[in-house]
C-alpha cells in the first residue's frame, strides 16, 4: 500500500499517546506504524495513509491526547520520500555492528588506502585496539594506523 502522507504525534507520557492513537485509528483510515519512547516521559506515535485521512486524524488524536495530558507537537508530512518511509516503518534501531576480530582486521596496506573516516570506523568495532571513544574520533590517520599496528602485534 503507497503511503501518501506520514503524521506524527508527540506527548509528554503515555496514557495520552495511547488515547490519541486510539482516537486517530477510528476517525480516519490510516495504518498506526508504532510507537517510540524518546526519553524524558516523551513518546511519539507514527501513522500514516492518505493526506487528508492522515490530516483528519493526527488533528483529532492530538485534541484527544491534549485533554489527557501534554502534546508536544504534531505534524503531518504529505509525500514523504520512501527512504524516510521505509525509515518510520522499521522503528527498530539498526543492529550494532558486531565486533571485528584482530585477525579480520584488514591488512596494514589496505588500512593505510583507506579514509581516516573507515579507520575510525573500524576501530570503534575492535574491542581490544588501545584507543577508546574520543581518543578515536580525535586520532588522526597516523595514530588509527599504529593501533592497529600495534594490535596485530600481539
């Protein structure tokens, strides 16, 4: 089914949330795509179908939420692009990458052709390499290059 226009309801807790995706789901013909809990008591409700039945329900599940608790924002975004659709379907976070085993680690040729933005990259992935967090973002090529030097020589 093309999806049309996306909405979006943002409150302050839950219980209103809930009522306010109750509320759009009977007013209008769109398909609830799930919740997701921001932090800090926020929550946001993605949904979406055609413009004005996405329209007709974002406005009446954000009244509904309002007179149970605080609505943070609302927006409706008709014509989404399907990378962004795409994105709002799969609420779950992308999976984090798995470790990168010493011996898997490219060799010293291939890491020395790669960006220093890929080393960084890779190096967030090495558990036992000897730069950790920031000192990664801050190393320059240089310095990515003889960590992984020096893990290859253990």
């Amino acid at each position: 089914m093309a999806r049309s226009a996306i909405g979006l309801i943002e409150t302050e807790g839950l219980v209103g949330l809930i009522e306010a995706a109750d509320v759009a789901a009977k007013t209008a013909d769109v398909q609830l795509l799930g919740f997701e809990r921001i932090g800090g008591g926020l929550v946001s409700l993605r949904l979406s179908g055609d413009v004005a039945s996405v329209q007709t329900a974002v406005q009446a599940g954000a009244a509904a939420a309002q007179r149970l608790g605080q609505v943070i924002s609302f927006h409706v975004i008709p014509g989404p692009h399907e990378d962004l659709v795409s994105l709002l379907e799969g609420s779950n976070p992308p999976p984090a990458a798995a470790p990168v085993a010493v011996e898997a680690t490219p060799s010293l040729a291939e890491l020395e052709a790669m960006p220093v933005t890929r080393l960084r990259q890779l190096a967030r992935q090495c558990p036992d390499l000897s730069l950790k967090g920031r000192a990664i973002s801050r190393a320059g090529k240089a310095e990515l290059l003889a960590a992984f030097q020096q893990l290859k020589s253990q």
